[in-house]
C-alpha cells in the first residue's frame, strides 16, 4: 500500500510541476467566462450594442438566467470535457513513451500494473479538480452578472446536472489511456478523441445518441432540449466502455511488450 501511495504521489507531483495541466485549467475557464459573456449580452442587449459587442439589428435567442447558464455549462463540459478531460489522460499516459522514461519505470522495484492505476488515479484527481474548478467559477461569473432566477432547487438541480455530467465525462477518458500506451505516444489517443466527438455529432444526430457512449453526457446536459434524461442503458453503456478501456490499458502494462 505504500509502495502505491508513493506512486500516486510521484504522479501528482509530476504533473502539477508541468505546464501543460495548468494550460488546461486556464484554457477550460473560458467556459464559465465566455457563458457569463453570452448572459451578459442577453441580460443587457441595450448596453452590449452601446458598447459595440451587439448589432443594432442582432437577436439572440435564449434567456439570461441561471437555468439556462447552467446548462450552458454543462454542455459545455460535456462537450469540451472530451477533449480536455482526453488531453490530461493522452498526455499522463503518452508522455512516458514520448520521453522514453518507460524502460526507467518498469525496472523500479514493484509490480509494474501499479503505475497505470497510479496514472488512473492521478488522471482523474486533475479532471475532477478541473470540473471543480470550472463550476465553481460558473457560480463566481453568474453571481457577478446578477443573473435572475436563484432559489435552492435552481442551483441544487444544476449543481447535479453538472456533477453528473463531468464524471460521465471523466470516465470515458479510460480508452484514451489505452491508445496512448498502444500507439506510444500522444498522436493516436488525441485521433481518438477528436474521432470520437465527431462520431458522437453524427450519431446523436440520427437519433441514437443514447447507445453511442461520447454522446450520452452531452444528452444529459440538454443539448438536444429534451431535459436532463440518463436511461438506464446510457448508463450501462458508459461504465462498460469505461471498464474496457481501464481492463485494457492495464492488461496492456500487464502482458505487453515495453521494448523500445
């Protein structure tokens, strides 16, 4: 148990000492900004057209309250967070083959399925911190814009919506561990990734977004308008694939080949 305590902990300092985990905090608090943006200039059309940011002519459709800034946020993250929750997985994962630090690890003095459960557990404290963060940041923005509409069962509903949708998220990371250890690097699991969010596009649009694992947290979140709808199939079909690629990428440490 110490032994992977002290592995865990090797991780998270690797990663807090990079840039590219703090790049990814300041890049995903453009969300709550550019939403507190989008309420700004729907709560103020007159002073945004002042101002320049609005045509005289412009509409915007949607209304400046906390409903709507709420699940503008959880689309966001369920959308964005594929790609962002993706890079901090592909870059935990990768970097070792990219700095060719693998052959380093596997000769240290312990069972070596312990550093992809290390890398699991450090991969999911930094997106669980990240979604934290963009959430609570959502509550600073909203709050400074003075958005209507606030009352306890409001932000109770949208603070579930928005946990639920970014663990929905975080976990679906799991196969982009896989493609970065199997493709040794950073390359394949961010085609992965983008892959994936133009499939989930293609398929919600048909109408079978609820089978297609990537699309389901961005139905939850409402981007469709149908409500915050999780069937029990969703579900399923989000801890299956996220079991896979978890039971994949550490039989992969497990049995495969490390050389060169």
């Amino acid at each position: 148990m110490n032994q992977m305590l002290n592995i865990i902990a090797t991780e998270f300092f690797k990663s807090r000492k990079s840039k590219v985990i703090w790049i990814t905090f300041i890049a995903f608090t453009l969300l709550p900004i550019m939403g507190g943006f989008f309420m700004f200039v729907l709560k103020n059309p007159a002073v945004a057209e002042k101002w320049g940011l609005l045509g005289a002519k412009a509409q915007l459709a949607g209304s400046a309250d906390w409903p709507s800034y709420f699940g503008l946020l959880a689309q966001g993250i369920a959308i964005g967070g594929l790609l962002v929750f993706g890079f901090i997985t592909s870059w935990i994962f990768g970097r070792e083959y990219t700095d060719r630090t693998v052959k380093d690890l596997l000769a240290l003095p312990f069972p070596r399925i312990y550093i992809p459960i290390a890398k699991f557990i450090t991969t999911f404290i930094w997106s669980l911190l990240l979604a934290v963060w963009v959430i609570g940041v959502g509550f600073f923005v909203g709050g400074i814009i003075g958005l209507p509409q606030w009352s306890s069962t409001v932000w109770e509903h949208g603070l579930f919506v928005l946990v639920v949708t970014s663990v929905l998220t975080i976990i679906l990371s799991t196969p982009v561990a896989l493609f970065a250890c199997y493709g040794r690097g950073y390359l394949a699991p961010i085609g992965f990734v983008i892959m994936t969010m133009i499939l989930s596009q293609i398929v919600a649009t048909v109408g079978y977004g609820s089978y297609f694992p990537w699309a389901i947290p961005a139905l939850f979140s409402n981007v469709s308008g149908e409500g915050n709808l999780l069937k029990a199939t969703s579900v399923i079909i989000i801890f299956v694939t996220s079991l896979i690629g978890l039971i994949s990428t550490l039989s992969y440490w497990r049995f495969a080949d490390h050389n060169g």
